[in-house]
C-alpha cells in the first residue's frame, strides 16, 4: 500500500496527525526540564555527581543544536515521515537506554546522544509534516497547538518529576517516554508525507561545519555560568585574560560564517548544499526565525528564573512548584488553540506584536511584585499573561516560517527553525543565570560589607567565597553552611537578611534583562506580514 500524500481532509483523522505531532513535540520538550528537580537524586543513583547529571542536560541540548540543521536535510532527502519514525524509533531506544542505566556513560549514551539524535530528526520532520497534513488556511491553528505542546511539556515537567521521584522513580519517567513513542509509531501512519523528489547526496562538508559551528557557539553559552562570560571565574579557562566562553562563541560564529561561504559555492556548482543561503535573504522566513529566538530567549528565562525563585526562596516542593506553574498552560493552550480558530484572518503581526507586549508585562509586573512578604501568589498573574504572549507568538510563527518557502524546503526550514530555538533557550537560561548571580553576589557583598554586626574575617571570607562562584542557596541552606562555621546568631540573622535581600535582587535583575528581551523583539516585528500566510508553490 502506497504511503498517503497530502493534506488530511476529514477532522478525525486531522485530530489523530496533530495528536501524534503534539506528542512528539511534547516529549521532545520534555527532557529539557523533567529531571531538573530530581538531578540529586539521579546522581546518586548512577553514582556520579550533580555535576555529572547537569552535564548530561547540556551534552543533550549540545547534541540537539548541532545536528538539528542536518536533521533537516534528511527528512528532505529520505521523506519527512521515515525521517520522524526513525527519529522516534532512535529517541525510544534512547529513553529506555536510560531507564536503565548502571552509571553515568550508559546515561550519557542514552540521554544526551540517542534522544539528541533522535530529537535532530523529529523536530524538524514535525515541522515539514505539518505543512504537508494541512491546507494552509489550517495551518497557524495546527501549528500553535504542536508548539503549546511543547511550552507546555516545559511548564508540567517538573511537576511530572517531582511526581515520579517522590512516588516511585525517576526511572519511570523515562520508561513512560518509551511508551509514548510506541503509541506515536502506531498512530503515525495517518500521517501523509510528501514526496521526496530527486534523492541526492548529503554535503558531508557542510554537515561538519555547521555542527561545529553551532556546537562552539551553544557550548560556550552553556558554560557561561561555570565560566563567566568575559572575566574568567577564579580557575576557569581563559586566553590572553578573556574567558574561554568569548573564544568559544567567536569560533562557532566563524565556523557559520564559513559553513555559508561554503553552501553558496555548492549553489554556484549547481550542486545540492546543506542550507541554500538564499534562505536567509528571505525577509518573512528571517523575520520568523527572529521571533522564533526571542520567543525562546524569554521563555526559557522565565522557567529558570519562576521555578527557582518558588522552590529556592519560598521552599516550595518540586509538585507544588510544579502547580504554581500550571496558569501558564492555561493561557497558553487557551491563546495558541483559539486565536486561529475566532480569527483566523488576523494579521500575524499584530497577533505577535501582542504576544510580545503579554511577555513583557508578564515579565515586569513579576518584577515589580517581588519583595520579601510575597508568597508564591505573585507568580499567577505574570504567569497568565507570559502564556497568553507564548500563546500568541505559537500560534502565528510556524505558520510564517514555513509558509515563507516553497513547501518542498519545509524540513529545511524545520531544522534551521529548531537551531534558532536552541540558540535563543540556550542563551536565555545563561543569561537569565548569569545575571542573577552577579547581581546577588553583588547585592549580598554590599549588604556584609554594610553591617557592622558582621566581624572582618567573616567579611573577607564571604568575599573570597563569592567571587568564586556565588550559589543562590535557600535560608535553610544558609543556616546549615553558618552553623557548621560556628558564627554567633547575630551573624548568621545578618546573613540570612542579606542573603534573602540578594535573593530578590537576583531575580528582579533577571526578570529585567528578560523583559528588555521582549522590549528589543518589538524592533524586529515589522518583518511579520499582515496578512494570514498562505502556502507557496514552488
């Protein structure tokens, strides 16, 4: 039996090919923040460190960004739905890997490599497969459910975590994702796919520049953190004085820069590139791709930034910090599902213009109502209006993208698309936690330096200790590390009051730099069109 081409026309059928997609983009998504919560826990139970486990976390959001382009490429050359099986079939063997996993190789092979690899082919053929199950006019509704899936993956994953690792085990969570995929690989075939048209062969050059472009580029961001971003942290890395997290961007951004060079000589020989950089002339698709990375830069702060400051400053439990996020996905699903639906010939710009301002509100009114008598109430109203603009922005960007090109470059555009979107979370979470650290390291120093409560040597001592790596630690946390110094109670209650003042202060700056983000997207809003997209022909 020939494989089915071509949009679904009946809703049952449409129902099913979104739910497959939504779930893979859930699952997909899911990985980037269920284990968050229980990262001690599982380091423990592989016999590694915390560190480990966070390692693990980067090395899968590296392997993602570094083969997500290439990943489109494939889905192109061998059909978008072989490309989202065998995607599955790698991300499934991959979770169950790490299900089982003795140690922290197993857990790395599994984890970081497989599900990464797995998830370079999904994304992208998700993308591409939407444009091919739904007639444009379809499209902006479908494409905003898919990607509400996603954000909504991010907002419920630790509380789905929280669960599996109080209850039973973190294990289970990834035993859970294996069968989600043999669910997804029963359902797919509703799916259509497209023909493939001439099969060609991959540039190998091509795929070897730009996974190392975006592997430097993203690595560097990631070790941001550990490393500083300009002035090297005691014993980190640096050349000529400058943390090594600079070079390692600047080498990314060179490698890209040659991987481009490369991809229009092969259009000039008249041969098949990796990317045609044509593409990104197109002012649609570019304008798209631009929201795409605030729409992440911003949303990925935000998750880093809420859940510490519920977890950490209000000791909250991972399930209830989990509840605390779900307004979120109401406005979020609410928006994204039924804006295309109620009007569905409103203009794209002005729906994301919209969206942007929902972030930006969101993001200063949280700001704005942090101070030291908050409870976890604060968070509902910022939350709602922050899912309202995700919303808004998942449910017009798909479509814009992708209706920007030919539909026969769609899986291209789907991986470029998912690079950017690795790109703009990578950057938001460093940025998000760069600047709060700094800014409490700073605010907590001041406040010691400022009360004469605190003897001289506790002083000099507190300074050393920061500026080699300030950790955001709870008041217990504090307490703990005070008591087993032996500081008298009028220290360590000057300590504790400077510490939950630099607290706020962190993640006041944090929110800031978020919502000068959002502030600086409205800039680039002009390159959304103002009208509905409708497919082009090649």
């Amino acid at each position: 039996m020939a494989p089915r081409t071509g949009p679904v026309e009946s809703s049952a059928p449409a129902r099913v090919v979104l739910l497959t997609l939504s779930a893979g983009q859930f699952l997909m998504a899911l990985d980037s923040s269920v284990m968050n919560v229980s990262i001690a826990t599982v380091a423990e139970d592989v016999g590694t460190t915390v560190s480990g486990i966070q390692g693990a976390i980067t090395a899968y959001t590296l392997v993602m960004a570094m083969f997500m382009i290439p990943g489109g490429k494939i889905g192109a050359l061998i059909g978008r739905k072989r490309a989202f099986l065998i995607g599955c079939c790698i991300y499934g063997a991959g979770s169950f890997t790490t299900a089982l996993a003795p140690n922290l190789t197993v857990l790395l092979i599994g984890w970081a490599l497989l599900e990464g690899l797995g998830a370079a082919l999904i994304l992208p053929a998700i993308v591409a497969l939407v444009a091919g199950n739904f007639v444009a006019e379809r499209r902006p509704a479908a494409y905003g459910l898919v990607a509400a899936a996603g954000a909504v993956a991010i907002a419920v994953g630790p509380l789905i975590g929280g669960v599996a690792t109080t209850y039973f085990s973190w294990r289970w969570v990834f035993a859970g994702e294996v069968l989600v995929v043999l669910g997804i690989l029963v359902l797919a075939r509703r799916i259509a796919d497209a023909p493939t048209g001439e099969r060609r062969r991959i540039d190998l050059v091509g795929v070897v520049l730009s996974a190392l472009g975006l592997g430097l580029f993203v690595y560097g961001v990631l070790r941001s953190d550990e490393w500083g971003w300009f002035q090297p942290k005691p014993d980190a890395p640096s050349w000529l004085g400058i943390s090594l997290v600079v070079w390692l961007m600047l080498a990314g951004l060179l490698l890209i820069w040659l991987f481009l060079r490369w991809e229009a000589g092969l259009v000039e020989q008249g041969r098949d590139p990796l990317l045609d950089p044509a593409l990104l002339q197109n002012k649609q698709l570019t304008g798209g791709l631009t929201m795409f990375f605030f729409q992440y830069l911003v949303q990925m702060g935000v998750f880093f930034v809420v859940p510490l400051y519920l977890s950490v400053a209000l000791g909250l439990s991972a399930l209830q910090t989990g509840v605390r996020l779900l307004p979120l996905s109401v406005t979020l699903l609410a928006a994204a599902v039924l804006i295309p639906r109620l009007l569905p010939d409103i203009s794209p710009r002005r729906v994301v213009r919209l969206g942007v301002i929902a972030l930006l509100a969101g993001a200063v009114v949280m700001m704005a109502a942090l101070d030291a008598d908050a409870g976890a109430e604060v968070v509902t109203v910022p939350l709602l209006l922050i899912g309202l603009g995700m919303g808004a922005l998942a449910s017009q960007l798909g479509a814009v993208t992708v209706s920007a090109v030919p539909e026969a470059q769609s899986a291209e555009v789907g991986g470029v698309q998912n690079a950017v979107t690795n790109l703009g979370a990578s950057i938001g979470t460093a940025l998000a936690g760069s600047i709060m650290i700094a800014t409490l390291a700073t605010s907590f120093l001041t406040s010691v330096e400022q009360n004469p409560a605190i003897p001289e040597s506790v002083k000099s001592q507190a300074t050393v200790k920061i500026q080699s790596g300030a950790p955001f630690l709870s008041d217990a946390q504090l307490e703990t590390a005070l008591d087993e110094a032996g500081t008298s109670s009028e220290v360590t209650r000057s300590a504790l009051d400077a510490n939950a003042a630099a607290r706020l202060d962190g993640l006041q700056a944090a929110l800031a730099i978020l919502a000068l983000a959002a502030l600086l997207a409205l800039f680039f809003t002009h390159r959304i069109p103002t009208s509905q997209p409708r497919s082009k022909e090649p």
